[in-house]
C-alpha cells in the first residue's frame, strides 16, 4: 500500500500527497485529474470550489500557523 501524506501549508490548504479518493456526503467521487500527484483541499472555507482549494485563502484573511511538535531524538 502507497503512503499517503497530509500536509499543512501555512495559511493554506491541507495538500494531500498519495493515492486518495475524495468523495461527497453520499459517497459519489470527486473527479481528480489523471496523473495529479497531489489534491490541495481547502481549510480557510473561501473556496468557490469546495472541497478543493482554488487559491483564495491567499486573500481572505485566513491564518493558520500551528506546527507539529518537535520529536526529540
Ligand atoms: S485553503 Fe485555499 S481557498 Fe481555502
């Protein structure tokens, strides 16, 4: 199985890296590209096309720099 990874970009969506279906409430899927290496999903809620990032968290307001905790050793 393919590792997938989620990462947090500051002030920005959450970028998935890895094989991942996205679906809605009802289970019907999101169509993502062919050959997308990575899916950008929103967290600031300005997006015009949810659940995907569409860049507008740039002009929002939208602040969010929480960072993992540092593991010792
Ligand atoms: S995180 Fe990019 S538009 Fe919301």
């Amino acid at each position: 199985m393919a590792d997938v990874t989620i990462r947090t970009r500051e002030s920005g969506p959450l970028v998935i890296e890895g094989p991942v279906k996205i679906v809605d409430a009802s289970g019907n899927p999101f169509p993502i590209p062919e050959g997308k290496t990575f899916i950008a999903l929103c967290r600031c809620g300005a997006s015009a096309n949810k659940p995907f990032c569409d860049g507008k968290h740039k002009t929002c307001g939208f602040v969010a720099t929480e960072t993992a905790p540092q593991q010792l050793g």
